[in-house]
DNA sequence: TTACATTAAATGTATGTACATATATTTGCC
DNA sequence: GGCAAATATATGTACATACATTTAATGTAA
C-alpha cells in the first residue's frame, strides 16, 4: 500500500482544476498522517490530542497550566481541553486542583507519571515519526511557506 | 485575525526542525479549512462528511452506490460510511434498499431532493470555496506535489 | 448438503470536535 | 456593599472517527 497519487487513493480519475486537487490531497494527507500518528500512541494508551496536552503540561513544569492557557496553545482551539484533561486525570498522568488565588481557574499539572510517559516515548523517538520523512528539509520549508500563503 | 504565522497560530516560538513546522503547519491548516468548509456547509444543514457522500452518489446517478463503494472513494477510509448515511436518510436525501441480486449488500441512490440540494449548492459556487485563492495555480500544484511525496 | 470461511453492512464503545449553554467566581462600577 | 458584566471552566447535544464485534448472506469444499 505504498506510493499512490491523490487520484488513485480516492478512485477519483481527475480534478476540477489544480485548487480543488490540493485542496481534496490537503485533507487526505492531513488525516493519513493523523492515522499513522494515532497508530503510534495507542501503543503508550494515549491519544494525540492527549500526547499534545502532556508536552504543553511538560513545557510548564513545574509550573501549572490552566485550560485557557492549554487552549491557547493547542492547535485545534475550538476542541474541548476540558474533556481531554479529564482523560489525562483518569490516567493520573495529570492533576487538577482549584487555583487558590483564582478559585475560578484550575491548576493542571502534569504527574511524574506523565513525565515518565513522555520521557519514554522520546526515548523511542516517537515524536520525530512525524511522517515527512521523504521531504528534503528545502521542501519541509517550501510547504510550510505555502500553508502560511493558503491561511492569508 | 488574518495573516498570521504559524508560531503566532498555537504561540509556539520556534520548532524543531522544518520537518516538525511542516508537519504542524500542515494538521493545523487542514483543520483551518476543514473548519472554514463546516461553516459553510452549515447554511445547507449538512456536513462535509455528509456533502462529500451526497456528491460520490451524485456521480453514480442514477445508479445506486453500495456501502463498500462509498468507502472506496471516501476521503477518509475509516470513517463510518453506514452511519453517515443514516443521517443522509433521515433528512430523505437517499435512500437505501437492499441490493436485489445480492442481499447483503445495500442500494443507496441520491433522492430528487439530494440531487436539487447539490444542485443548489452548485449555483452559489459552495464547492469552489475551498479556500485556497491564495495560491496561484502553480502553487497548487507544487503544494499536490510535496503532499503526495510525503505519502510515497 | 452440511460445515466453515468470507463478505457486506450494522452496531457497540471510547474518543474527539463543534457549538451552545450553565455554573461559579471575580471584577468593576454605582 | 450590591449588582451587572466579564471570566474560567464544565456540561449537554449532535456529529464524526477509530476500531472491535455482531448479524446476515453468500461462496466453497468435503
């Protein structure tokens, strides 16, 4: 199931012009890495959006987080930090306490086991599988140029 | 809140290396558009999983699509095609019978409403509004390009 | 023809997304 | 102080994703 052009991954013999072409390859190549990424996790019992909550939490340490300040930094804004972190308590990778000197915000601080979980899928590598392995770091840079073009 | 970086979208100063931007940048950009696409598909009381469905059976019209056939030429091939035709069934943009020569499978057609939907849709140019105007041509296709590279 | 594997779709369960609303706390203004 | 607006988080609901399991129909081989 290798190499394959956007046209035969989705049966599609050909596109409206070249917009709807990298648009339609956009989103699929966005979910295909988004898979193989999900693949990675679930063999430490994380998902991604829990793996991107720990690094922030881990960037702060020892310092807490809030969740306006995980939301912030997420890159999906409008997803609910709230439910991910009680996944993240659940697995006491994560700890909420009622901020004392704002009893409306909660401290979130990641556990030692979450640090723990961390230090060890760095120790795999795992973040690094970021899957664009087969671009040169020239073309890295040329693709990340033309997404910043698109959100203009 | 337009032209922005993507250090300035998630307030993360600087990355790794151009791999790890990229690969942010991209995940980050697909769900941009994908939220931008949501809006507007809002307005016609469907979703894009659902348009991307309707439009397959279009395609097919007037021969009926099985589930295994949605699948094939679904975007996301993980995605429960059944229960996204529910809801395309509820609102009678389809229908479903069962396939008479083999009665495992199931017949799905687009409805005359389906069809006056798409069509609808259509005329305000909703499928054009993919949100890539920014790019030249060109850029385009240079951005198919990079993406299906980083899938080979 | 019965038995077993295969196939097509539906269902179950956990997670996440998107958006509206609710609850509690704090802040600012009179 | 008291009250309205703003803020921080949580909750409700609908939809979708991801993956395992189930149900029914078909194919195949002894």
């Amino acid at each position: 199931m290798h190499p394959m052009k956007i046209e035969d991954e989705i049966k599609q013999p050909f596109f409206k012009d070249s917009f709807q072409k990298a648009y339609i390859n956009l989103v699929f190549t966005a979910g295909w890495l988004g898979q193989r990424q999900a693949a990675v996790f679930r063999d430490y019992g994380i998902t991604l959006p829990q793996f991107n909550i720990l690094r922030i939490l881990r960037g702060q340490h020892p310092k807490p987080a809030t969740v306006n300040l995980l939301i912030e930094r997420m890159l999906d804004k409008t997803s609910n930090a709230s439910r991910i972190v009680d996944k993240l308590e659940a697995k006491q990778l994560v700890t909420r306490t009622t901020c004392p000197s704002n009893r409306r915000a909660v401290d979130i601080c990641i556990t030692e086991a979450g640090l723990q979980l961390l230090q060890q899928m760095d120790d795999a590598a795992v973040p690094q599988a970021t899957g664009l392995q087969n671009l040169t770091p020239d073309e890295a840079a040329q693709l990340s140029a033309l997404l910043d073009k698109i959100r203009d």
